[in-house]
C-alpha cells in the first residue's frame, strides 16, 4: 500500500487517535444526515428503519428470499418475521411460493411498496449526489473504498454481489 498524504504532507497511514475520533464523529453525524429524510417518511407511515432496510434490499433484489434477506440484514428471524408481516399486511410486499423450492418464500414489492422504496431512496441519493459534488471525483472513490475496507467479510460478499448483479 501507498503511503498516501494530504496537501498538509501528513501521513494518511499514521493517523492520531483524535484524528480518527474526529472521523467517527464525522460518520455519526452524517449518518444522521443520511437518514433524516427517510425517517420523516417511515414515521408519516408508522415504520422504521429496519423497514427501509428490507424495502431497499427486496427491491435491489425481486424475488429475494427470506433466508437471504435474514443473511444481509444480520437480524432475528423473529425480527425479521415482524418487519415482513406488517408490509405485507400493508400491502408493500408480496411473499410468492418460491420456483425452485416451494418452501422459500420468495419477497418482491407491490406498486405500493415501489413508490415507498423509491421516496425514501430519492431523498438518499440527492443527499449522497450533493455530497459527491461538494467533495469532487477523488473523494468519492477513497469514501467508497474507506467504507468497503469496514466491512465484515461475510458482508462485503454480500455487498460484491449486489454490485455484480448491478453490471450483470
């Protein structure tokens, strides 16, 4: 790896305790940021994160399953099983008798469960583009590759999947 300095000339390899402490900080806050937008919308709707949660991932991958779903949101089946009923009831998700395996269960949004998804990312992604032209083309790759370097493992394959399924 290449030892990486900021116009300062400070070494990005070699950063202080304060400097990382300021970088946590800086994620806090911004992640507050992130999710303001969208948690005006779920509270007009009476739902919460873990709904945006599996609303965004059932709509990057239709016919996802529960099995799979439980292994990217990293929740209790019971959890989970809470989350999917109510946006079912609602009529946000639909749950289809899986093709391969009549077991699975296979989750995809309804029209309803579309426009939602689609408001709570509107709002995501204008706060991300912003942030993207403020910080210019460079930032946004070492922001992109920070955030890959955190990631567990098991969660990064997840990740990489959903990348892949994007260009494939």
């Amino acid at each position: 790896m290449a030892d990486v300095h900021t116009p300062g000339g400070q070494s990005l390899l070699f950063l202080t305790d304060e400097q990382l402490r300021k970088g946590i900080e800086a994620m806090f806050f911004a992640y507050r940021g992130f999710t303001a937008d969208p948690d005006r919308i779920l509270d007009e709707h009476g739902y919460g994160r873990a709904h945006h949660r599996a609303l965004h991932f059932i709509s990057r991958t239709p016919g996802t399953t529960v099995n799979n779903l439980l292994s990217i949101l990293g929740v209790t089946k019971q959890s989970l099983n809470r989350v999917l009923r109510t946006l079912i009831e609602d009529g946000l998700v639909e749950s289809q008798v899986g093709k391969r395996d009549k077991r699975e269960r296979n989750l995809i949004l309804t029209d309803a469960g579309v426009a939602l998804e689609q408001a709570l990312s509107v709002a995501q992604r204008e706060r991300m583009r912003q942030a993207y032209r403020e910080a210019g083309p460079e930032a946004v790759q070492g922001f992109r590759a920070v955030l890959e370097a955190m990631m567990d493992p098991q969660l990064r394959r997840h990740f990489n999947r959903l990348k892949d399924e994007q260009h494939g």
